[in-house]
C-alpha cells in the first residue's frame, strides 16, 4: 500500500502505524506535538471502511489520525477521491453553526490538505450501532430522538460555498444504483449467501424496476435539493459513549434530503426495528410535514436492495426467506 500511494503521490506524508519516528516528524511539522511530548503508540481503533484510522498515544493524551488514500480502506482494490477528507473537514465546519449538531460531533484538531490528514478528538472506547444488525438488538427511543433532531438540524444549515462533492458521488452512485442491478457485474452473490443468485435483480430480470432505480440515481446525481446532506447516515456512522456522535461525513452534499431519511428508514427495517421507532423518528425530524415520503421510501427500498445484492455488505443474521421478503418489500417500496 505505501508503494502503491507514493508512486501516485510521491511528495505526501503517508502514514504508518509502525513507524512512529516519522509520525513524529510529521506532527512535529505540523506543531501539533509539544516540547516535552513523544508518542507511545499508534493503533487502530476499530475497522474501518473508507480511510485509514489511528489512535495515536503520547504521554500526556491521545487523538485521532484520519488519513483519506486513494482507494477505499476496506476494498482496497476499489478507487476513491484521495480529497474525500477535505469534505468531512468542510462538513464539521458546518456543523459548528449549531450547538444541537457539534455536541454530537468531535473536535478538530488540525487539518492537512495537503497529505489528506485530520486530527480529531478521540472519544474514547466508542461503539458503533451495526449491533442492530444482531437479532434482538433494539435501538433506544431516546438515541432516535437525538438521530431525527440532528438531521433535522443539519437539514437546516445553510450550505453555502460546500463542495458539490461530485466524485465521491459518482462512486456511490456507482455502488447504489448501477453496480448491484448490472447483469455483468460478475459478482456471484452465491457466495455471499447460498440461494441469493436466484434473487437478483438485473436489467433482464426486472427492467422496470432497474428503469426506476436510475432515474432516482440521476436525481441522486443531479438534484442539488438546498438541503446539507450527511450522505452515509446509518448505523455504522453513529457512535456511542457517553453521548452519541455521528461521524463519517466523507460522503456529504448538498442534495435532497429524502435521501438521508430513506437510508436511515432502509437500515432501520434491516436491522427489524419497529415501526413505532420510524414513526418517532419522523415526528422528531419532520414536524411541519414537508417531506416527501414517497421519494425517501424510494430511496429506501434501493438502499436495502444494494446491501442485499451489492458489494457493501452488511452482518445481516438473515435467512434467504427473510432477505427474499426484504427484497420483495423494497421492491413495492420503489414502485410505490
């Protein structure tokens, strides 16, 4: 990976939990160290996807190293925009604006564009909520009420001046909308899950719904919706400690908020939380009924559809009867 990242970017400070001489070096150029402070070491905090996370040590506190690369951390075979961490910068900048959304958000520290760093708060040891994935697991009334009064905050902002983020875009439009219902993706979903094959769904196998399926990818594209958008609001973005904190914004734009709303309802209903959870939720963010719930339902049911038959899995504990029925369900949520 160090090969691979200098050979593209020669000049750029790569980091590397064993080599902590150059970390220092590094924070030392960046006058983030003091005179009496060494680090004692660096590890990783837990799995990520998209960037390459640490948890750096000294003597007198920790922080977190977030480094964007030119690939995807979890699929390092998948490309990505190196310049992704500028956005979730951009994006903690934003939320400044209001205490209700960076009471959930860490401090920033520093921020490197040049070498694609962020220093940020460490919030300790956080977990994140793809626990709901686990049969039983059920998220509490006053978490979805912090979740729906912080995306209805965020909603609000005034994004003036924030990056179309167009590139980061293109690779999740890629992942929603195209790559899952490609007929030549060569992805063998068998090996996912015995019997999943069957359940496909492709321009061949069901064209109307693959039409449908674009046409909200282009809007997905092309809409810019006024709203400031997380982009990847789900439970693997949101973590807890003390207090819950969403983080992960490496995917934010301006766009139409129903996108939002419909990955929250899609991750809700895989992770089989009720009904009651969704209509709290939606109380809490959308108490002058302005959204269309029609289009979140849409992007919803694709949002399931992608995870079920797409790259970006999730620990679903599902048999192939309950995921046919998922599949099924979001199928009429995006014919609705």
């Amino acid at each position: 990976m160090r090969n691979r990242f200098k050979d593209k970017y020669p000049e750029k400070y790569f980091v590397d939990q064993d080599d902590l001489g150059s970390m220092t070096e590094y924070l030392i150029s960046r006058k983030f160290l003091n005179d009496d402070e060494h680090i004692v070491s660096a590890e990783v905090p837990g799995a990520g996807n998209m960037n390459y996370v640490l948890r750096v040590k000294t003597n007198v506190r920790s922080f977190i190293l977030k480094q964007s690369r030119p690939w995807v951390e979890k699929y390092p075979s998948i490309d990505a925009p190196v310049q992704r961490i500028e956005i979730e910068a951009k994006y903690y900048d934003h939320v400044k604006t209001s205490w209700k959304m960076e009471n959930h958000s860490p401090k920033i520290y520093d921020f490197d564009l040049d070498n694609y760093i962020l220093l940020m708060e460490d919030l300790g040891e956080v977990k994140d909520f793809t626990s709901l994935y686990e049969s039983g697991d059920v998220i509490g009334d006053e978490d979805i009420i912090t979740l729906a009064n912080y995306l209805h905050v965020l909603h609000s902002v005034k994004a003036n001046g924030f990056p179309d983020n167009m590139e980061m875009r293109k690779l999740n439009h890629t992942h929603i909308f195209n790559f899952p219902f490609d007929s030549n993706n060569g992805f063998d979903l068998d090996t996912i899950h015995d019997g999943l094959g069957s359940l496909t769904v492709n321009e061949l196998t069901d064209p109307k719904l693959v039409e449908v399926i674009r046409n909200i990818g282009d809007l997905y594209l092309g809409n810019d919706g006024g709203n400031l958008l997380h982009g990847d609001f789900y439970p693997g973005s949101w973590m807890k400690s003390h207090k819950l904190f969403v983080l992960d914004a490496e995917f934010g734009f301006v766009g139409p908020a129903e996108f939002d709303l419909g990955i929250f309802i899609a991750h809700m209903k895989m992770s089989f939380q009720t009904q009651d959870k969704v209509s709290l939720f939606l109380h809490h963010y959308d108490q002058h009924n302005k959204t269309d719930l029609e289009l979140a339902g849409r992007f919803a049911g694709i949002e399931i559809l992608r995870r079920l038959l797409g790259v970006a899995q999730l620990p679903l504990q599902l048999t192939i009867e309950q995921k046919a029925e998922l599949i099924a369900e979001a199928r009429a949520w995006i014919m609705s």
